[in-house]
C-alpha cells in the first residue's frame, strides 16, 4: 500500500496563493482560533513534509534559524519545522538549518512514486505550487486540501494555484467552515478525460 499523498494549500477566494506589494499579513490576515486549532491538530499527526526548492526556500526563510525556539515561531510552523522533510531540487545544495531535510534530485514523478511506495507515513505538501500541478497530473496526488481565505487579491494576487495545470475532475472528500468566514475543502483529484 502507498503512502497518502497530500497537496495543501492556502488560496484567496480568486485562487491566488500569495500576494505582493501589500500587507494582508499571516494567512491573509484571516486566521482566527478554529483555523488554527484544524492546522496545529493535522501538524501534530505524523507525516513528511514535501516541497519543492522555492517553497523550501521560502519557509526557511520564513521559519528562520533552528535556534529559533518552536514556542517563538506561529504554532503551525513550529510543529512543521521539525517533521521529516523532503525537498525536490535540483539546485539546492546543503547543509541546511532545518532539522530534517533530505534533498532529492532527479524526475520528481519518479521520486514522489518512490517515496510514495516506501514511506511508513502520510505525505503533505504545502505550497510548492509547479511541482504538485506535475505530480497531480501524473496521477500522484490523493487529496488536494484547499483553505480559502475570504479576501478577493485581483491588485495585489500572485501566483494563481492552478495557472497552466490540467484539467481534473474532483470529489469533494470534507469540506469545513473555520471561524464562521475561512473554507477548507479537501477533494480528490482525477485527470478529466
């Protein structure tokens, strides 16, 4: 049996993961106690975390130093930095201060397949937008989990989440309302045919 592999990401309402030259702050701005209390409870469960080098840049940057005490980090992050990881790159080098990251190299259909056949635990992947449009469309992704914010980013939105993938069919697995305005919906993707 493979390893369940999910592609987590947090979007504003008109599919933006990101924004730029504005200040909408951490998860939009729009976090409130039962978004929060959802991420800590699926970042206590064991898994491996999976991102690509930009992403994995990004959250090293963002996380910061492992000197850093979890407890000073956002509560998320700092149940996230210390999760086995796995970053898929080809122009990474390490060492790097982050307790467990591994870097891969090669084909990332054939390395997530082989990841998925071995892994003792779950896989999630936030973020790392290009390299889970590919392994969605290899057929790699067993749930796509969507957090929407309520914010429309038509100015300041960057980084559409599905810009250029393919087309796919989705069975909405759970859906659930946080803090009466935030949407998570968790489907299954397929390849539309």
């Amino acid at each position: 049996m493979t390893a369940t592999y999910t592609f987590d990401v947090f979007s504003s309402l008109d599919g933006f993961a990101s924004y730029d030259n504005a200040d909408w702050g951490p998860y939009w701005g729009k976090h409130g106690p039962e978004f929060l209390e959802r991420r800590i409870a699926q970042y206590d469960e064991e898994q491996r975390m999976v991102f690509g080098a930009d992403t994995f840049r990004l959250m090293m940057q963002m996380i910061g130093s492992s000197k850093i005490a979890a407890e000073e980090l956002d509560p998320v992050n700092g149940r996230m930095r210390p999760m086995p990881t796995t970053v898929v790159s080809s122009t990474l080098e390490g060492p790097f201060d982050w307790p467990d990251a591994t870097v891969v190299t090669g084909d990332a259909v054939e390395l997530i397949t082989r990841l998925k056949e071995e892994s003792d635990v779950p896989l999630r992947s936030h973020g790392s937008l290009s390299l889970n449009r590919a392994l969605m469309a290899a057929g790699l992704v067993d749930r796509v989990q969507i957090t929407i914010f309520p914010v429309i980013a038509g100015q300041t939105g960057v980084e559409p989440v599905f810009q250029n993938a393919a087309d796919f069919d989705l069975e909405l697995l759970e859906t659930h309302t946080f803090d009466g305005r935030t949407q998570e919906l968790i489907y299954h993707p397929t390849l539309h045919s």
